[in-house]
C-alpha cells in the first residue's frame, strides 16, 4: 500500500465514525468535531488533488492535470478558516 491509500483509509475512518456520532448522538454541523473533521477532510483531498496530479505524472494530458490540480486548490479555498480559529481560541 502507498502512503496515500493508508491516509485515504483513515480519512474515511474518521468521517465515518463521525457520521456514526452524529446520528446517534444528534450532534449538528455546528458542532467543533464536525468543523475539524470537515476540515482535515478538505486538506487532505485538496492538498492530495492539488499536488499529486501537479507533480507526479499520471498519464494525463497536461490540461487535465492542471484541472484537477485547480480543483484541489478550489477545495482548500473553500475552508472556513475563521470559523476554525474562532471554535478554537474562543
């Protein structure tokens, strides 16, 4: 196994544990845990998408790697980062 399946492998650990916490505990989106998961999440698919298709060659056309690699770098945008800093120094 490459170094990227067993980080995929425990993001999927890790949203599905808090999927199961919140439906049986009935957590909501506003709850800190969600934001945090939410947010590793969307760091390690935007960093994964942003870099790997960027870097590595894939066999691809060039286009459609700088494509994906934008659309990584659009799902780091798309972080709330105030939200972030507020759950956790407020």
């Amino acid at each position: 196994m490459r170094g990227y399946h067993i980080l995929f492998f425990l993001l999927k650990a890790a949203i599905s544990i808090h999927l199961l916490v919140i439906l049986f505990m009935g957590k909501n989106r506003q709850d800190w845990g969600y934001i945090i998961d939410e947010t590793i999440f969307k760091l390690a698919i935007g960093l994964f998408l942003g870099f790997y298709f960027f870097v590595y060659p894939s066999g691809l056309d060039l286009e459609d790697q700088i494509l994906i690699s934008i659309a990584g770098f659009v799902i780091l945008y798309d972080i709330n980062w105030e939200r972030i800093y507020q759950e956790i120094w407020q």
